[in-house]
C-alpha cells in the first residue's frame, strides 16, 4: 500500500497567529509494530544535513510525523514515528493530504530525503513552515512527489494558516 503524505497544521498558542503556527509533515505508511522516537539532538545549521539516527526495521515503521522545532537559530530536526494521527485535542488545526507516495519508494529513502532537509540557522523570518515547503521540494527533485501536489498542498497549508483566529485583518 502506498504512503499517504500529509501536512500537518497546529493551532499557535498562547496567540494564534498565522506566522506562529506550526507545520509538520506526517506520513502514513500503514505497516505496522513498534512504537519508537527518534531525535536529531544536534544544533543544525543551513548546510548540513539533518538526519536522525534510526535502527527501525522499516517494516516496523507504520506512520512517522517529521518536523522541526525550536526557535530562531536553534531549529533541530525531530521525527516521532509509529504515533497516531495528532487530532484538535493536541492542537491540531488541520491535516491536509498532499498525495499517496508509490509504495516502491523505500520508506528508508522517503525518510532520509526529509530528514535531510536542511534546517535554517541564522534567518529570524525562517520557521517550520518553510522546512516543509522544502522538504516537498525536496521530495519533488527526488521524484518521489509531483509538483502540482507539491504546490497544491502548500496552497491547503496557507489557507489553513491563514485561519488563524487571532491574527487582525487589515
């Protein structure tokens, strides 16, 4: 079965603007067992690679969500794998499907073409949002993902942020 590839989109808080919310992506890959985490526990910086160490039979990998977290200058790569689809009650505002990945791309492959995604160091404007714009441009290059999903699932993404309760409308 192929991998279902989604963003994900939480709500910002303790304000909810649409700057603030946090993007992440969530793949699907509906295998099955275990229930690990892995982390990049190393500061990143713009020209390196972020990859996380994993020893996950990739055939015990059922879903994973990969994101960056941090703040300005100390983003690091995180993926959580084997977690359930995060719902409203984690602060989720949405998950937008951008395309099912063919399942003769190894999820080894998949995995090490995101986490590869370089995570900004020094740009203030730069966020979890941007990392995941990337990392689909990443997966484009790759051939792994078309780029009218690509642009269409970014396009879902900023209207979900653009919900942003808190944010004035000029």
């Amino acid at each position: 079965m192929p991998a279902k590839l989604s963003i994900l989109v939480f709500v910002a808080s303790p304000l909810d603007y649409a700057r603030y919310r946090h993007a992440a992506l969530y793949l699907d890959f509906d295998n099955t067992h275990t229930n690990t985490e892995t982390e990049s526990n190393s500061k990143s910086n713009s020209n390196s690679n972020n990859t996380s160490t994993t020893t996950e039979n990739e055939d015990d990998i059922k879903s994973s969500v990969m994101e960056v977290v941090g703040s300005p200058g100390y983003f690091s790569f995180h993926e959580r794998v084997n977690t359930s689809l995060p719902v409203a009650a984690t602060g989720l505002a949405k998950a937008v499907f951008v395309s099912s990945i063919p399942d003769t791309v190894p999820v080894s492959s998949l995995r090490a073409i995101i986490s590869g995604t370089p995570v900004a160091d020094q740009e203030s404007d730069w966020n979890s949002q941007n990392w995941v714009g990337d990392a689909l441009g990443r997966l484009v290059t790759a051939g792994y993902l078309d780029a009218a999903d690509k642009d269409r699932g970014l396009d879902d993404m900023v209207d979900v942020i653009l919900e942003a309760k808190d944010e004035e409308i000029a």
